[in-house]
C-alpha cells in the first residue's frame, strides 16, 4: 500500500524516522480496516489518518530526545546579558553628561 505524500513531513514533525513512520502507517491502515471495515471509502482514509496521527504522537512521547531549544534561548539571554548591562550603563553616563554639560550651558549663558 502507498503511504501519504506528506508522510515525510509528518515523520520529521514527529521526530521519528521515515522508515518507522512507514511502519506506523501499515498499522493505522490495519487499525482503521478493522474499525471501518471497509477499504479505500473516505471513511476508511479519515481514519486511517486519525490512526497515523495518534500513532505517531505516541510514538514522539516515548522518545527520548531532548528539549534544547529553552536551553538555547537561555544561553543567549545570558551571553547577551553583559552587553545589555554595558548599554544601560553608556545610557546612564551619556544621561549625566547631557544633564551636567546642560546646566554648565545655562550658566555661562
């Protein structure tokens, strides 16, 4: 049996292999000829879909790859962290200066 167009996308969304998305497809195609009992209606493929759908969300859960992306993140938030402090701090110089250079202009005027 030929398996969905989009299988690749839905494997790589899945995190899981081509190969084993195949083999989850031929078993939601079993799970939803056993429920349907029919093949190839549109009953069938919705929830031959269904089937492919859960099976692969099941499959994501078991896996244990880890989440890195908030580590990333985190990581970057505190490379960045000297470089926001260096600005606020040029800010509050540059601040100073406008306000005491201000007042010596009032002045002399």
């Amino acid at each position: 049996m030929k398996t969905p167009k989009l299988l690749p996308w839905y494997a790589r969304k899945a995190g899981v292999s081509i190969e084993r998305a195949e083999t989850l497809w031929r078993k939601a195609v079993r799970e939803a000829t056993a429920e349907t009992g029919w093949v190839g209606n549109a009953e069938y493929w919705g929830a031959a879909m269904d089937h492919f759908v859960r099976l692969l969300e099941e499959e994501r859960s078991t896996l244990c790859a880890p989440r890195v992306q908030s580590y990333v993140r985190t990581q970057n938030r505190m490379w960045r962290l000297p470089l926001i402090a260096m600005e606020d701090l040029f800010s509050a110089f540059h601040a100073s200066w406008q306000r005491q250079h201000g007042a010596d202009h009032r002045r002399a005027a």
